[in-house]
C-alpha cells in the first residue's frame, strides 16, 4: 500500500501528517514558547533518544522525470512513550534534539481525544498562523517585484 | 628503500596555531557570528551547501568561519562531517512546482501564468560598489503588494506541451532504483540521474566555464533559460514505522529549466529538449550552468554527434567534484622527499650517459674531420 492511498484511506493520519508538518516547519523557540505556554508536564518515556542523522533528498529530472539525488540533509528525530503507552513521533531538518523531542511529546498528546482540542487551540494553530503569516508576507514581498509589460504603440 | 621520516610534530602544531591566529584576525574586530554568516553571506552558505551536497545553513557557515572564507575547504569540512552521521533513507522527490515561490523568470514567454517574478536579485543593477552599504548596511523595509491567494504558478515546461513542443518528460516505473553517487562509484556510461547527482554537487566554477563552452559552439546548445526558480519546498520522508510519510519542513532550492533547439533525429521529431539544474539553497549561476551542461551530456541519448569536451561524460563527471579535485592537486604539497629522490637519481644517470653519447659523438666527428 503506498502512503498517498493511506492518506486517502485515512483522515486521521491526513489530519496527523498535517500537525507533523507544523511542528516540523516551527522554529525551536516558536514550539518552545508554545509548548511552555501549554503549562502541561506529561510523564514519558524516551523509545528512542533524539538522534542527528541524514537523509537524501531526491528532486526529479526536469522537476517530473526519474528521480535522482540531489543532497543530503541533516536531520533529527526522536520517539517517545506517554504512561497510557501512545507513542509520539518528533523529526525535523535540521539538528535540534529540544525542538523534536517537543514535537513528540505533543504528537503523542495530540493523539489523546482528551487532549486534542487542547494541543490544536494552543499549539498548532498559533504556530501555523505564524507560518501562514510568514509566507503571506513573502508573497506580498514578491507580488512587488512582478513586471507589469507594457507596450509603446508606434506610428498608426 | 622505504624510509621511514618522523619529526615535524611540533612545527605542525605551531603551524596550526599561527593560522588560527590569523583566522581571528585583529581581535580589535568582533569575531563573526555564525548567524551574521549564513544571514548575510547565504549566496556562499548556499555554494558550500551544494557543492558540500548537505542541506544545513549553520554547519555551511561554521564551515565558511573554519576555513577563513576558503569555500571550498569549506565544502570539504561538510563531505567530512556528513561522513560521522548514520543515514536515514531517502526522501520523496521534492515537488518543485509546489514551492512558496521567491524569484520565478522565464526569458522565453513574457505574459505566463503566474508572471515574472523578479524577486531578491543582482540583476539589473549596475555593479558600483555601494558605498554606502560600506557606511552603515542598514537596509530598507521592501515594498508589499496584494497577490491573488490562489493563483498557481505552472511550470513553463508544461505550457508548450498540450502541441507537444518541448519534450516531456519521460514516464518512469515506480519502483525504478535511484542510483547514488554516495554509496557506489560512479562508472561509465552513468545513467541521467548520477549525472544530474554529480552536477548538483559539482564545482560552480569548472560548470560554468562548461557550460560557457557549449554556448561558445563546443557543443552547440543553442539555449533559453525557460524557466528559473528559487524559493522554499518541502521535504517528506517515509517512515516505515509509522507506515506513512511525515513532512520535515521547508528547504531553499533553485531550479532551472533551460530549453534547447533539436533537430529532431529518426525517431524523434524536431522539438525543444531540455537540461535542468537542481540545487540547494540560492545558486542561480549554478543551475544555469548545471542544465547547459546536463543537456550536452544528453548527447548520446539524443544521437547527437559527440566531438566536444561537455558531451563527453567521463570528462565531465570526473572532474567536477571539487573536493576530490583539490585533494589530488593540492597533495603535491605534501613531502614527496622519497619519490624526488629516486627521480634526482635517475635524471643523473640518464643525464651521465646523454653526456657520454655527446662526447663521443663529438669524438667521431673530429676523427672524421682529420681524415
């Protein structure tokens, strides 16, 4: 089964992969200021310690072709276990243990019905709308730079 | 006769202190912040990034901060640290046309969807040194405009093809292996995707005057830039215990679409084809480059006649990796005491009997003239 009929199949993972993707996008001290804001201090094991590592980021020949490796990057991850045994995933470019293991300790709690509501109103949504932000202002930005043509009728 | 020479242990070390001595520089001069680097140099942060071939814009500037400004020492310090991490896997191809677009050109349609997008660029200025820049660097808040929320910008590649023009691209089996440069040898004939992952990391310099040659008639290119674009993609990865694929954010790349007259061959009418240019980071003269020199190494697929040195892949793939360049040019430096030894010797005895041939060469003529 590949991931993108699981997604269709799925709104939970569609709705989970969703949340990943903010606190990934976040900035450590964004999640960091959210998370402190939660004031919530769940018990958790660490499964798997937060760990630097690579992985190889592939682009397409022509932007739709055979795919082909383009460079490494650095990335981390971690996975930890709330008491009740829900596991919470945290991976993100870059090399910041605090920042995944935030993002795992809230994917696990996104994952308790009684928390959700909770991690979305004071956690994902206020992260995204600071990204939503962030990208509208480069858009406004680059809408600035976009050529009006115009041109010079001669003779007739 | 192998011998074995020690010393040079503390010259060594001093040697490293001096250097790290002129590194700082006068210390009545703040030490470079590693953030003021990959903030304001970003243009180096993104050559080191792509010819290092590790997407991380601190690691580029601890590494431009090592090596004194030097990038592609830099770029050596980045293969080096790549080596201690364990790799994960292999992401999902980036999907470029899904970027948060910050510069978009094409020199070939003027009114296309989405527009020209000049974006953060060099061009169009008209290269005076800023003095005031010199003076205090502040720069001004860039000026905002409404943009339609929804509107999309395709590719320019996709434009022509509903009259099939320009060559699409070709339709590949899903499970087809990606060859990595990393983790085998490249060997010869290297199919398009090692290529396209030699030339990413490849040298900017030496792909430029690459791909500088083509245009100058080695190699014939006859090129547009179809479509450049620079801007943030994000990067998913498929984590096999979960089962799904997690998005790991954001990364900068720069692509580039260059368009090619062909004249069509026995099985192909006459069209456009294509060479493209990937990289991370901002590096416009790198994918320009990158895809005049992926088009001409195209030349066989194409049935092109091969007689210039772009077309010719081994030439090419072998030398464009900085790192291994620098490594066996600059190991000349090092002691080669033993080898210029055994050279000297031989000089000296082919030297002896040269001289010995001469004198009685010499000999026999004067006997011949007292004849």
């Amino acid at each position: 089964m590949t991931a993108s009929s699981l997604k269709e199949q799925s709104p939970e993972i569609a709705a989970r992969q969703s949340a990943m993707g903010i606190l990934a996008k976040a900035s450590a001290q964004d999640l960091a200021e959210t998370w402190k804001n939660l004031s919530l201090e769940p018990n958790y094991t660490v499964i798997r310690p937060a760990e630097i590592g690579l992985v190889m980021v592939r682009g397409r020949a022509g932007g739709t072709g055979a795919p082909f490796n383009m460079c490494e990057a650095t990335v981390t991850r971690c996975v930890i276990a709330l008491d009740d045994g829900t596991t919470g995933f945290g991976q993100a470019l870059g090399r910041d243990k605090q920042k995944v293991l935030q993002a795992a300790l809230v994917d696990a709690l996104w994952q308790q019905s009684e928390h959700r509501d909770l991690i979305e109103t004071k956690v994902l949504q206020p992260l995204a709308s600071t990204q939503e932000q962030a990208e509208n202002e480069t858009r406004a930005e680059v809408a600035a730079t976009k050529v009006d043509f115009f041109t010079m009728v001669r003779g007739e | 006769m192998y011998v074995a020479v020690k010393g040079g242990e503390k010259a060594i070390r001093n040697a490293h202190k001096l250097m790290a001595r002129d590194r700082r520089g006068d210390t009545s001069v703040p030490s470079l912040g590693l953030k003021q680097i990959s903030e304001q140099l970003y243009l180096s942060v993104s050559r080191v990034m792509a010819e290092g071939s590790l997407f991380d814009a601190e690691l580029a500037a601890l590494g431009i901060k090592q090596s004194r400004g030097d990038l592609i020492e830099a770029a050596f310090l980045m293969r080096a640290y790549r080596t201690t991490l364990p790799r994960f896997g292999y992401s999902k191809p980036i999907d470029t046309a899904k970027m948060l677009i910050r510069r978009r050109i094409s020199a070939t349609y003027k009114d296309l969807p989405g527009g020209q997008l000049l974006g953060p660029t060099f061009d169009y200025t008209q290269r005076l040194l800023d003095f005031k820049l010199a003076a205090d660097g502040e720069a001004p808040a860039p000026e905002t405009q409404e943009f339609e929320k929804e509107e999309v910008v395709p590719r320019v590649t996709d434009l022509l093809n509903d009259e099939g023009l320009i060559e699409p691209d070709e339709p590949i089996a899903p499970d087809t292996p990606v060859g990595d440069i990393t983790r085998e040898p490249l060997t010869f004939p290297a199919d398009r995707d090692l290529r396209l992952q030699n030339l990413a990391r490849g040298d900017e310099g030496f792909l430029l005057a690459l791909g500088y040659s083509t245009q100058r008639g080695f190699g014939r290119t006859h090129p547009f830039a179809g479509e450049i674009r620079l801007g943030e993609v994000e990067v998913d990865f498929f984590m096999e215990e979960l089962g799904f694929e997690v998005p790991l954010g954001t990364m900068t790349v720069t692509e580039c679409q260059m368009i090619n007259q062909f004249q069509g061959s026995a099985s192909a009418p006459p069209q456009f084809t294509r060479g493209y240019g990937l990289v991370p980071g901002q590096g416009e003269r790198k994918v320009m480059a990158m895809a005049l020199v992926d088009r001409s190494l195209r030349a066989e697929e194409l049935g092109e006649e091969i007689d210039s040195p772009t077309q010719d892949q081994e030439f090419v793939l072998s030398h464009s990796d900085n790192v291994q360049a620098t490594g066996f040019v600059e190991h000349l430096k090092l002691p080669h005491y033993v080898d210029f030894q055994s050279e000297l010797e031989l000089i000296r005895k082919v030297r002896k009997e040269w001289q010995e041939k001469r004198e009685a060469a010499e000999q026999e003529l004067v006997a011949e003239a007292a004849q």
